[in-house]
C-alpha cells in the first residue's frame, strides 16, 4: 500500500509553521525518551511521571491517576477581538493520546532501543505522547491564537483491558463538558505526508470468544469409541466462516478470525477436548449482538450432532470508531493545509483494527484520523505491532501542526 504513493523524500515541510519546525527536535527527544521506557496497560507510571513533569515545568494545570495511571491537562486560550478585549467562548475540545506499550521483545538495534525486556512501543504511542505534548506546549505559549478550552486527555492501555472507557467515568469529559474530540494514530500503512480521514465508520468494532469442545477421547485405532473434539472443533472453524459469508449483509464488512486453537497429546490419541479463541470484527454498529447469538447457534448445533459438549466465553471489547460528519470535515480541512494534496488525503482509510477511542466518540462528536508515518527508503514501513516497528519522526511535527490547526479552526 505504501509503494502507491509519492515518495515521501518530496514532502514539503515549509507549511509547518516556524515554532513547530523549532520545536521538532524535542519532540523526537521526548518520543525517544519514552520509547526506551515502554510501559504495559496501566502501569504506565514511567511515562506518566515525565508527562506531568514536562506539564507542571511548562505551568499547565493538570490532573493525575485519572484510572490509575491517565493525565487530563486543561489550557484555557486568551485570544482577543479586534476591539481587544477577551473573546468569550465557552467551547471545549479535547485531545486524546495513549501511552501504553505492547509486550513485544523489541529487535531494532538504535540507540533509543527499549530498555524494558519484552515491552515495546510497538504501534507508536510513544509518538502519539509525544505529540500531545508538543501540541500542549505549543499552545500554552500561544494562548493568544484561540479563545476556547483545550483538555489534553492522556490515556492508559488502549491495547488491553481498555483506558477509555475508566477514564470518562472517572469525568474526563466533566468539569468543563467536552464539545468534541480529536485523536490520531501514526500510520505505517501510509506513508509519510499523507493523512487518512473520513467520516462514519474509520475502525471496527471487536469482539471476542473463547470455547471449549468436550468430546470423548480414546485411541486413534478405535474412533468407535470417542467423540473426536479435533473434528468436532475443524467443523465448527469452517462454519463459522459462513456466518460472514452468508448470515451478513454483503455491504457490510467483517470478519471472523479463529487465532488459536489446541487440542491433543500424541499422534495416535484422539483428544478429549479442543480449545479455541477468536475475534469478531465489523463496522456497523446494527451488528452489536448479532454476532454472538449466531457463533453460539453454530458451536451448540455442531456440538450436538457430534454428542459432544462445549463451553463458551463470550465478551465486547471495543465498538466501532464512528466518526462525526462536522469533525471529520475540519480535520480533512486543516490537513490539506499541512499536507500534500490532493494525494496526501486518503478517505479510503478504513481497517478491521479496533481503537478504545471509540467510548469517547460514543459519548460526544469526535474524529480520530491516520498520519502517514511509513518511509520505506529509511526502512521504516514494518507493520504495527512487528518486533521491528518504527516510523518515520517527522511525522511527529506534522502531528503537532494538524492538532493546534485544529483548536484554532474549531474556535474560529
């Protein structure tokens, strides 16, 4: 995919504004920083410490151990009217990042190389802080360029269990309301100097299963004898395909993807009981319950036409990231001003990867967009989570730049 577009080597970086482009530098040092320190769900303590140390030296008030380990930082611009006296705006949004690491064993050999053993920041929410803070520095020294409320929302473990969700019930979104939110991820599935954005649907929503087949075991030369869990479970694998293929409107995307699946001892003893997990993936949020009803129909009817047994585990991780028409619309127009166009702006973005961002959008208006962070001629285009993920830095500027356009505009 990211051979399809321009070179990123011609980005033009001129329509960074000059203090952004000066500010470029530290921002790389905080991201490295804190990519030699990656921390898993909820024990960010590491990254959160630096984080509210770089607020409280810049003056911004801030609140910490929001769900453990989040920060919530509030800046309040001054911006005047022609006649010079305060413009009054009782506007807010915020602007969310994750912290959390994954538990990778990391293989670049670089300098800022995670010093953590099998915890990486292997999807680039080290750069996703360190935009946050550069975004927030930024306009707590421009506090002139806008007139509304800014809440920077850094969030714990968006890979797993979830920081989100505790965190707007701790009130995040209170004490001022929220209007709307923004948030981005680094993409290596785009490279660099292009942004993917869109409104509606942008990440699915992701559920999970565990199950467990209960047959009969015995041995391999009398089958007579047993209910072979191993065919039993083969069956069910195979059928749960056509859930998607012919239980799902064909307009609608998703997907059914059996990860794991365990069964038997040694070659010649049919096993007893075969284990399986799985993920469900969709875009349409008409689908919340469907998909769960229709697994369970599969594995019981099977089950019973085997006389086998089972026993199923099934949950909601994180619904589908839905983007607001309005919000989407101002983040594609300041990226056409940050960005090459029209090339740099890919509304054909979507993906079956699932994002915790979505428990914001479900409670207020928001966009969560992709920043092209791939350069394949620095070797920098490995996929997210690949124990050799990295992604090109100046992404981290551009990142910065979008997000202040975006308070800017939406104050206007």
């Amino acid at each position: 995919m990211v051979s399809t577009f321009p070179n990123p080597s011609s980005v033009d970086l001129s329509r960074i504004r000059l203090a952004i482009r000066s500010l470029q530098p530290q921002l790389v040092e905080w991201r490295r920083r804190l990519h030699q320190q990656p921390e898993l769900g909820f024990k960010e303590k590491l990254t959160a410490e630096f984080v509210s140390q770089k607020l409280q030296e810049w003056g911004i008030e801030h609140q910490t151990g929001i769900a453990h380990t989040g920060i919530v930082a509030t800046i309040k611009g001054n911006k005047l009217s022609t006649q010079h006296s305060a413009l009054s705006t009782d506007k807010v949004l915020a602007i969310r990042a994750d912290m959390d690491a994954l538990p990778i064993q990391e293989l670049n050999e670089v300098p800022y190389k995670s010093q953590h053993d099998g915890v990486m920041h292997a999807c680039g929410h080290d750069g996703h802080t360190a935009i946050a803070l550069g975004t927030a520095y930024h306009l707590q020294q421009h506090r002139q360029d806008f007139s509304g409320t800014v809440k920077i929302i850094f969030q714990p473990a968006e890979e797993s269990p979830g920081g989100a969700k505790p965190m707007i019930e701790a009130g995040v979104l209170k004490n001022p309301d929220v209007d709307a939110i923004i948030g981005l991820h680094l993409w290596n599935n785009l490279p660099l100097g292009t942004v993917g954005v869109r409104a509606g649907a942008l990440m699915a929503a992701v559920e999970c299963f565990n199950c467990t087949i209960l047959g009969k075991g015995g041995h391999g030369a009398l089958p007579h004898q047993t209910v072979d869990s191993v065919v039993v479970a083969a069956q069910i694998v195979n059928a749960l395909q056509t859930i998607v293929a012919r239980n799902v409107n064909p307009i609608d995307s998703a997907v059914v993807t059996v990860g794991e699946l365990h069964a038997g001892t040694k070659r010649n003893v049919i096993a007893d009981t075969a284990r399986m997990s799985a993920t469900v993936r969709y875009f349409n949020p008409s689908l919340k319950g469907f998909f769960n009803q229709r697994v369970e129909q599969i594995i019981a009817g099977i089950c019973q036409s085997h006389g086998a047994s089972y026993d199923l585990e099934y949950w909601s991780l994180y619904p589908p990231v839905i983007n607001d028409i309005k919000i989407a619309e101002l983040v594609r127009t300041v990226a056409e001003e940050v960005v090459e166009t029209p090339m740099g702006i890919v509304p054909e973005c979507q993906t079956m990867a699932a994002e915790d961002m979505s428990f914001f959008l479900q409670e207020i208006p928001g966009c969560y967009f992709f920043l092209g962070s791939a350069n394949p001629e620095k070797d920098l285009a490995y996929p997210h989570h690949h124990p050799r993920f990295d992604f090109d830095e100046t992404a981290l500027g551009m990142g910065v730049e979008i997000f202040v356009r975006c308070v800017e505009k939406f104050f206007s």
